[in-house]
C-alpha cells in the first residue's frame, strides 16, 4: 500500500530512474538482487550513499568508490543530530534485529552501544 503521496507525506521523494540505467541492470553482478542492482546504479549516476547492510552489494560499491552507510549506523547520526528519538531508533534496531539474520546480536550490541 505504500504510494506516491504516502512517500510525500513521509518526506520521502521518489525518482524516476532513466531508462538508460534500467539498461545497465543485467550487466551487473547476479549475486544482487534486481532492487541492490538498481539501488548501485541510483549512487553512482547521483553520487549518493548507498544506505545498506547487504554485504554483496557493499562489496560492489566498494569496488568502485561509492560511498555506504550501514543501516543502523544512519539511526544513530540521526539521533546524535536529534533528528530521531533514541527510543525510536531502539525499537526500529530491535525491528531490523528480529526480521534480519545478518544483524547479529553483536552487531545490535554496538548499535546499542553507539546510541548511548
């Protein structure tokens, strides 16, 4: 049910990708999903952070220079900023922790940690 104008009311601003980087898709790594792929491309033609915990598609920005921000880490830049409640991020990171197997207790024991 997420839609244009729930993205607007979020603040969340949707982009049109150009056709000639849909193009692109299939020659990129298979080990990405189609969304990882897309999301590479989107950073590199915009020069923007490539927000995931994905290692493969971490891997493949690396390689080539595009800047990454671990998931959990944006949360505690934005509380450290007071763009985002602490207790907010806590429950959004113990949402994340509980859904995502890569997020190991230790990695959530960090995150915990850094929010202090």
């Amino acid at each position: 049910d997420f839609d244009i104008e729930l993205a607007t009311t979020l603040g969340i601003e949707v982009v049109d990708v150009p056709t000639q980087l849909l193009l692109e898709i299939d020659a990129l790594p298979h080990r990405l999903s189609r969304q990882d792929r897309l999301s590479y491309l989107a950073c590199r033609e915009n020069d923007w952070i490539c927000l995931t915990n994905d290692r493969h598609l971490r891997s493949l920005c690396e390689e080539n220079e595009i800047r990454l921000c671990w998931g959990l880490e944006l949360m505690v830049d934005l509380v450290g900023r007071g763009s985002l409640e602490r207790d907010s991020a806590l429950r959004t990171g113990e949402s994340i922790h509980a859904s995502n197997p890569t997020i190991t207790a230790a990695v959530f024991e960090r995150f915990i940690g850094r929010l202090r």
